[in-house]
C-alpha cells in the first residue's frame, strides 16, 4: 500500500495484518457473473487485508442494531494490472466481504505475463510503484431476503489519483480520512464519517470545493448529486450522438438540449 497514504490517513501499526486473500474466496462465496470472474483472473494482481481496525487497536466501540452490524473497519489493498474496470471489482469486493471495507486499487506497473500465471507469494515477485489510486466504501447492512446475510446498499469509489501530483482537492479529501479525526463513539459513526468524506469529494468533482457539513442535509444532498451524475451521462450521451449527427436542425436542436442541461447541471452544483 503506498506509504504517503497510510501516513495521510493514520493507520496505526498495531492493526498491521498484510493478509493475502485468496481469489478463490470470490469464487465460493461470491455471486460472480462469468464476466466477474474474467476480471479477477486478468485484472486482480493481489488481494491483501492490509489493516483491519478493531476495538483493540483504536479504542473504537462495536455497533450493532436490528439493521446493521459494525464490527470493524477491514482495509484492504488491491493491486490491479489494468484500471479499466475497478469500480465493478469495487462492488464484487464490498458485496462478498461481509465486513465494513476501505478498498484502495493501486495499478501494478512491472509484473510479467509469465510472473502473473501463479499466485503464491505473488508480493514478493511484482514491483508496484502505487503512485495511481482508488478508494472505495460501501455502507452494510442486513438482508431483508436471506436471513444472516449482509447487503451493501451503496457503492462510494474514487476516480483514479496519482499520490504523485494530487490536486488540491484530492489533498483535502485524503487529509480529512485521518481516523483520528473520524467519529469514536462506535464503527458505525466511523464508518458514517468516511462515508460523509466520500460523498463530500464526489460533490466537489461538480462544485470543485470540498465541503463537509455542506450547505443541504444529507439526503437532498445525495439526491441532488445523483441529478448532477444523471445530468453529466446525459450530456455525454447527446454529445456523442452530435457528433455522429448529420442533418443540420438535428445537430441545432442537440446542442440547444445540451445547452439547456450544462445550465441545470451548472446550477444543481451551485446548491451542493
């Protein structure tokens, strides 16, 4: 795991693991598509459980209510070869693991095909500079269907940064998920305040200020910044279909329509 990040967020040292997890975990447990299970052998380099934050490493209660279960906080480290489909394996994770996660997806940049055909010891015979990152949350909770069985209800993941040349923004996010300055009452309220740290970062990708304790309570705000994402596919599929257009009022009455929703898109940001 790239060492400026464990530094930024505070990872204590006493709740080192450096686990290897095992793909085959995915396959017997996880509800993998065919395609999922593509992606894990092409795409997943390694699976580690990095960290995992407990009651007696951070002084941190355990919640638990008829809804939910926050025992701990497991991080966990994920070395890919390619970053095109992070955000589904992001999902897989989050959905199989039962636990609380923070993913962080690095790309590994040297590893060879005839390396990358065996799986033992694969830490020790991969070189990954860790520059380029994702993170990823999930929210938990238990299955109304299958009694025992936990569900994520939402999926949080970054866009790729470089821990190289961060922006501005994407310092303050990372500076603001120090654990020491979470909530410690108990996992849940820990958990709740890397989620409202997600949530604050994707608001700023429209706003461009990263704002927690924002202007709107959080469910208008995450109403509102689905509509800015709804908003944004729009406007890409239309300028896609512009630029395949080839019958002149067609392409005016295009580009008024995304005129229109730059406009609403412009104005739902404001109010993040």
């Amino acid at each position: 795991m790239n060492d400026l990040l464990v530094s930024m967020i505070g990872l204590p040292e006493s709740a080192y693991l450096g686990k290897r997890v095992s793909k085959k975990l995915f396959f017997d447990n996880g509800a993998l598509t065919t395609a999922d299970k593509k992606l894990f052998q092409d795409d997943v380099e390694s699976i580690v459980w990095q960290y995992g934050l407990k009651p007696n490493n951070i002084q941190v209660k355990p919640y638990t209510d008829e809804q939910r279960e926050y025992l701990e906080v497991a991080i966990l480290d994920i070395v890919l070869r390619s970053p095109k489909s992070y955000k589904r394996l992001a999902e897989v994770i989050h959905r199989t693991i039962p636990y609380p996660l923070l993913l962080v997806f690095s790309l590994n940049q040297v590893a060879s095909t005839q390396d990358l055909q065996v799986e033992d010891d694969l830490e020790s015979r991969f070189i990954s500079n860790g520059s380029k990152i994702s993170l990823s949350v999930a929210p938990k909770r238990f299955s109304l269907a299958e009694k025992g069985a936990i569900v994520a209800e939402e999926f949080f993941t970054t866009e790729w940064m470089d821990m190289e040349s961060l922006t501005e923004i994407e310092q303050l996010f990372l500076e603001n998920l120090n654990i020491k300055d979470l909530l410690h009452t108990d996992f849940f309220d820990l958990y709740a305040a890397l989620i409202d740290r997600f949530i604050a970062f994707d608001c700023s990708s429209f706003s461009g200020e990263f704002r927690l304790n924002g202007k709107n309570d959080p469910e208008m705000l995450r109403e509102q910044l689905a509509t800015c994402h709804e908003l944004k596919g729009k406007i890409s599929d239309m300028r896609k279909k512009l630029s395949s257009e080839t019958q002149f009022n067609n392409k005016l009455e295009l580009n008024m329509r995304i005129k229109q929703m730059e406009k609403q898109l412009k104005d739902t940001s404001i109010a993040l």
